[in-house]
C-alpha cells in the first residue's frame, strides 16, 4: 500500500474530535516552547549560543562541539517527530509523499522568514508560510495584506531612521519594495498567473534584505533586544577556574612543557622543533613578526592543530590527541582576536 490510514487519538478511552484535537496540539505547542524557552535559558542554550556564534572558540572554552551539537539534534528530532506525529494525526493519513523535500523547504523559508534567532519568529514564519498560500489565493486579502506590509515596514524604518539605526539607502529598499507590492497588487486582475511569481519574489526579498528575518528586522529598527542570557564566558571561566584550581598541587615546577614540536603543513613547517617550559605562576609572552608561528603555537598547545611531531604535557598530563574542550576544562584556554 502506499499510505496508511490513521484515526484520531484517544484521550482515556474517549476519541477526540476535530475542535478536541485542536486543543490538545495548542497544548503540545505550548509545552514544547515553554521546554525550548527553559532550554535556551540554561546552561546547555547558553553552549548552543557560543556554539552558533564560534565554534571553535566554544571549544577552546571547554564547550565541546561534538557533543553539545548532538544535544542539538535530539533534541530537534524530538521536537520535529512531535510534530510530525501530530500532523499525520491531524491528516488521518500518512505516505512517503507526506514528508517531501518542498515540506522541507516550506520549514526552512519560515525560519528564515520568521527569524532564525527567536522563538517569536518561528511561530510567525510557520504562520506565514501557512496563511501565504491562501492569501495569494484571495486578491482582495491579498491587496490588504500588501498595505498593512508595507504600513508596517514604513514605520518601523521611519522610527530606525529617527533613532539613526538605518542609513537612508538601507531604509530605502525595504520601503520601496514592500510599497511597491502594496501597488501592484491594486494593478493585477488575477492571482493565477502571479501566484507563484509573488511567493518567489517575497521569499527572495526577505533572504536578501531581512537577514534576521522579519522579527530581527523590526527588533532592530525599535533597539529592541532579545532576552537570551549571553554569559557563556562566565560559565566556562568558572569551569576553568575549578579545573587550574584541582589541577595545581600547590608546588612549583613545570606546569607546560612542549618539546621538540613540529607543525607542517604539506611542504612548509610552522613549527620546527619547537621547545617551551612554562613553570607554575609565571607570566610568558610569545613575540615574533606575522608569519613566526605565534598562533601555529597556541593552536597547537590548546589543541586545534595536532602537531606533526613532537609532545606538550601539561600538569603531567599529555596534550597530544586530546579535544580543544577537553584540553579547556584541565586548564589551558585561549582568546580570538576576532571574537
């Protein structure tokens, strides 16, 4: 057979109807944002955020890019299969044409419609991407949608404009475009032919000028701020500040030692035979002109580069094959320049 046929669920033996159904998926969806919102509010959403902003600085903080990117894809997976179960519920009938690539696309275009980086913009790209389709299908909605768009947009640039948020050429496109559209759906007889045009035309509009979506947009021309805590350095500092305290005897001697470390990259060596000892509580500074293989070194000792030969030992312990979060949490961190 190509598909199966579902009923409704049972709810303690009673069969849910269509308005009962409703009900319980508005349920699902607020437990489930109140998880997301709990989430991203704990330590584990604050690794997510590093995570998206740098990852390998995230690991060279003791935030391990494996595993907290597996973190993020069951928990993703739960939500999606969630959501997927409900759907095929709510359709009574499910078949591999239910679950296709444009489904994909379709999910993907509300993210970046809503805003990538908020749960308020989720829930307004998934509204958009179900309410567009049937709005293109009404001229007369349609037409009301494009003018209270193109309201919507003119404010919110006129109030960036006035805080000097935008310069005037930014401000201008969005403008033109969305009081442009507003225009011509006044001038269009049908919505037939220029469904499909209008669909392509606002999805390219917003990737290419609404980069955060349509939330990010309108947070950043009101200065607004997303609440997401952003104090993942803290957290690893402290991690870090616990692991140097367990990991110092209280005696003095050779905390780092590398020797004869070589980094080579094909035919060019970064690193030649490199010695350094570092004893415990001293200050040392690596001084060298662009290309000395400053940052070659430090890459190598907190573990992004393995060295082509050669050893680092730090308070006893071995460097070598060890992950950058790993090597984080026993007490070796770095800084970016870029970050």
């Amino acid at each position: 057979p190509m598909g199966i046929t579902l009923t409704k669920p049972k709810l303690f033996g009673h069969p849910l109807d269509e308005v009962e159904y409703y009900w319980l998926v508005m349920a699902c969806l607020v437990a489930a944002l109140i998880f997301v919102h709990r989430v991203l509010h704990s330590q584990l959403g604050r690794a997510f955020e590093a995570l998206r902003g740098s990852p390998v600085a995230s690991d060279c903080m003791g935030v391990s890019v494996y595993r907290y990117k597996v973190y993020a894809f069951v928990i993703s997976a739960a939500l999606a299969g969630l959501a997927g179960s409900l759907y095929a519920y709510s359709e009574q009938y499910i078949s591999p044409n239910t679950y296709n690539f444009e489904l994909t696309v379709m999910f993907l275009l509300a993210i970046i419609m809503g805003g990538r980086k908020t749960r308020t913009g989720a829930l307004l790209g998934a509204a958009i991407i179900v309410m567009l389709p049937k709005l293109l299908d009404d001229l007369q909605v349609f037409r009301i949608g494009a003018v209270v768009l193109a309201l919507i947009v003119a404010v919110s640039v006129g109030v960036a404009l006035k805080r000097g948020k935008m310069s005037g050429q930014a401000a201008a496109v969005p403008v033109v475009g969305t009081v442009g559209l507003a225009l011509v759906s006044f001038k269009l007889q049908t919505m037939t032919d220029w469904r499909l045009s209008i669909f392509g035309l606002i999805t390219l509009f917003v990737v290419y000028y609404l980069q955060d979506g349509i939330v990010g947009f309108v947070r950043n021309a009101l200065n607004l701020k997303a609440k997401v805590e952003r104090d993942t350095t803290a957290s690893a500092t402290a991690a870090l500040t616990r692991a140097g305290t367990q990991g110092h005897d209280g005696k003095d001697g050779e905390l780092l030692k590398a020797s004869g470390v070589l980094m080579q990259f094909g035919g060019l060596k970064a690193l030649n035979n490199v010695d350094l000892v570092v004893q415990r509580g001293s200050i040392h500074g690596l001084i060298g002109p662009n290309g000395s293989g400053k940052s070659t070194m430090m890459n190598v000792l907190t573990g992004i580069y393995q060295p082509t030969a050669g050893s680092v030992v730090f308070a006893g312990r071995t460097v070598n094959g060890r992950t950058s979060s790993d090597i984080a949490l026993s007490g070796i961190a770095r800084t970016f320049q870029n970050v």
